[in-house]
C-alpha cells in the first residue's frame, strides 16, 4: 500500500508539473495490474476507467468525489490492458488532449510491442519523437525489466521499456522496488548506445 501511494503521490506531482503521458508499469499479474488500475483511477483519474473506456456515464470514483472538474485520461482499464482499438477511439492522436493521459500495463512483450506501435504510428509525426513530457513508472523495478542477458541480446521487457523511452523527446523513467538491492546486478559500466540507459 505505501509503494502504491507513493507512486500515485509521485503521478499527481508530475501532472502538477505538467506531464502529458503517464505510463505505469505494474508486475507481470493481470491481477495485480487490474488491482494497480483501480487504484490510480481513485487517486488520480478520480474516474472509474472501466466506464470511461467504454463510453459509458462517467463514474466519479475516489478523487473525482472532491473535484470533478480535474481529471486524467485512462486508456487502460480494470477490466482490458492497452488496446489499439480502445487507445484510437478514445484520444486518437495524444497532442489533441490537454489532460494527462494514463497507461497501466502489464510487463509483457505484446502489450509493450503494441502500445509502442500505436506511439508511433499515431504519435511520432515523419518519424520525429513525441513532444509531449513522459513519465514511466517501473512498479517492481526489478521484476523483468533489469537485462539479465548480453548487451547484444537484451532482455525483451528491458528493451521494450527503453524503446517506448526513446519514443519522446522528453521521457522520465523512475523505479519502485521493495527489493532496492536488485539494483546491483544493473551494470552501470555499458557504453552501448542502447544499453546505456540501463
């Protein structure tokens, strides 16, 4: 539960600051993700993302019982992961909302690969980065994502995270882990191009 505050802590600073995109990446769970999802829907959305992903009434959950005039916008839901077809009918183009834009996903190859294609294939314009301020929130930092394999040969999440990173010109990565000394086994000597955000 703190984790989870923090972090949600963490998100409303960063709108605050005026952070458009706001990724968050839980575990590896549906579960957990769905359990993370309703969570920030109180806290931040203040919209019950279920609801609003299907164009249904909105429903006012948690924050949004206070001020209902401020709010994100989810493109994920309790009840679905990212979706291209949910994520162009619900925004389109990113650049056309003025509120935060919220993603919460599973660390998995496929829902990685898919909202990187939808980035930037609806997004990126002539193969330029997105200009909008990004935030990527690791949930379980050293669950999947740290590259446990060769510089040539990364990890498929660790690579994912670093390639939707490298989709925006201004992009924030920040890890929570309740295990910090996972850290340790990041080698902080890589001098490849890719690798060295690690």
């Amino acid at each position: 539960s703190g984790k989870t505050a923090t972090y949600t802590a963490l998100i409303n600073k960063a709108a605050d600051a005026e952070y458009r995109i706001i990724i968050l990446l839980t575990g590896t769970i549906e579960k957990l993700r769905q359990q993370t999802q309703r969570r920030l829907d109180e806290g931040f959305i203040g919209l019950d993302s279920t609801a609003f992903t299907h164009g249904r009434n909105q429903v006012f959950v948690g924050a949004g019982n206070y001020n209902q005039s401020i709010s994100g916008w989810a493109v994920t839901s309790t009840s679905s992961d990212f979706k291209k077809s949910t994520a162009e009918r619900l925004i389109g183009q990113l650049s056309g909302i003025s509120s935060p834009v919220v993603f919460v996903l599973k660390k998995n190859k496929s829902v990685l690969e898919s909202l990187g294609q939808w980035l930037k294939l609806y997004n990126a314009t002539r193969g330029q980065k997105i200009p909008l301020p990004m935030l990527l929130i690791d949930d379980d930092a050293d669950n999947a994502s740290i590259n446990t394999k060769s510089e040539e040969d990364p990890t498929v999440i660790n690579a994912g995270i670093r390639t939707i990173l490298e989709l925006f010109s201004k992009a924030n990565y920040v890890g929570f882990t309740a295990t910090p000394y996972a850290n340790i086994f990041i080698n902080p000597d890589s001098n490849q191009e890719m690798l060295k955000d690690d």
